[in-house]
C-alpha cells in the first residue's frame, strides 16, 4: 500500500519538479517571494507573513465555503461579476487555462473567485455561470455573499489594487488582477489576468509552489526517519 501511494505521489508531483529542474538546472531553485507586510516574531528570529484572514461564503451549490476549506491547498483568487462583458471573459478563459493545467493535481491547486456583485450574483446565477464557462466544480468555486466582507477580504486580504471603499451600496471593485496563494494563506504572487504571458507567469509559479512544497516534505520525512 505504502508502494501505490508513493508512486501516486510522484506522478502527481514529479511535472512540477522536472519544470524546476529544467527551468534552474538544480535542485536549490529560488523560492517564490512573499507579498505583504512582514513581522518579526515575538521569539527575534521568525517572519510572520501576511496572510488571508478567515472568510465565510456562500458557493455555487449553496454550501458554506471558509478559509478552512482551502487548508493545506495552493488556490488562486479573483474577483468577477457574472454580467461582466470587459475584462471578467478574458479572465474566465485564462482561469480556464489554470484549471486544466492543474487538474492532474486532484484538488491541491484550486480557483476561488468572489463575486463583486452579490445583490445580482446569487446562488443559482453563480451556478448558471460556473456551467455556461464549463468550470470544474471540483476545483473551482464561485462565492457570493456579504458586500463588505468581500470588499474587505479584496483590499486588506488578497491586497488587490482597487479604490479605498466601505462596501456601501456605491462601491464597486473591478479588478483585473489574479493572487496566488500558499498553503499556509500567504501571497506568493500578483498577476494581470487579462494578459497572457502575466497567466503564464502564474502557471509557471504554481508549478515552483508545488515542487517547493515536495521538496520541503522530502526534507521533513528525511529528517524523521
């Protein structure tokens, strides 16, 4: 059994290991860098990164989807509206591009994209997209819920670039801009949605993630035994 799950996991892992490889020509590849404001931890010697606060939405099939939903997962955020005919089909299609280069993943890199218009973007609406756009439900979840909490969790969690609001009734994020963020709820990386070498970039990073945390559990289970 331990066999099976072993060579599951190398074939899972080993495309994002051999694109490190191949990209730096050795094992030691520069890690990604972190985004957001940092601290020194009460003990002098850890960083404490900027991290996603907790969150609690409402998806496509009406289940509950927090922060603990993406634990221990890699996912990339974006914030959309369905009624949207400038910028969110570009970003639909790129986000579509993302799905199918990470499907082999089972579930580990995941799409999570919050409506900005939660008055219009309503459960059944969400659901209605997710199908028009073919998206895999299995990874890719589409969120509505309180105006000012995912206005809030926009500026101040995913750190996008949008005009300083309240989440009243007159704000309104419209946003280009893609996140990717590590298991442990950092930002690792900020991308132009809307341009195609800026997705490619991110594809290119998430394949770095994903070898970085292989190699970093090799080092842990080596350590151990």
């Amino acid at each position: 059994m331990q066999k099976k799950l072993f060579i599951l996991l190398f074939l899972l892992t080993f495309p994002s290991v051999l694109y490190v490889f191949l990209s730096t020509g050795k094992a030691n590849f520069i890690h990604l860098p972190y985004i957001g404001e940092r601290e020194l931890a009460a003990n002098g010697k850890d960083t404490i990164y900027h991290s996603i606060p907790a969150f609690q939405f409402v998806n496509q099939d009406g289940n509950i989807v927090t922060d603990k939903t993406y634990t221990g997962k890699i996912y990339v955020a974006d914030y959309f509206f369905t009624t949207c005919k400038s910028i969110c089909p570009k970003m639909t299609s790129e986000l579509l591009r993302v799905q199918e280069k990470f499907e082999y993943t089972k579930g580990m890199v995941q799409i999570l994209s919050h409506t900005v218009n939660p008055e219009n973007d309503s459960v059944p609406i969400l659901k209605a997209y997710a199908n028009m756009v073919h998206a895999d439900t299995k990874m890719w979840n589409f969120v509505t819920g309180d105006k000012k909490q995912l206005y809030d969790l926009a500026r101040n969690g995913y750190l996008l670039n949008a005009m300083q609001g309240d989440g009243g009734p007159n704000d309104f994020i419209h946003s280009e801009l893609f996140v990717l963020v590590d298991k442990e709820k950092h930002i690792r990386g900020i991308y132009d949605g809307t341009n195609l070498k800026s997705v490619n970039d991110l594809i290119d990073d998430i394949k770095v993630l994903i070898a970085e945390y292989y190699i970093k559990d090799n080092k842990h289970k080596k350590s151990i035994e």
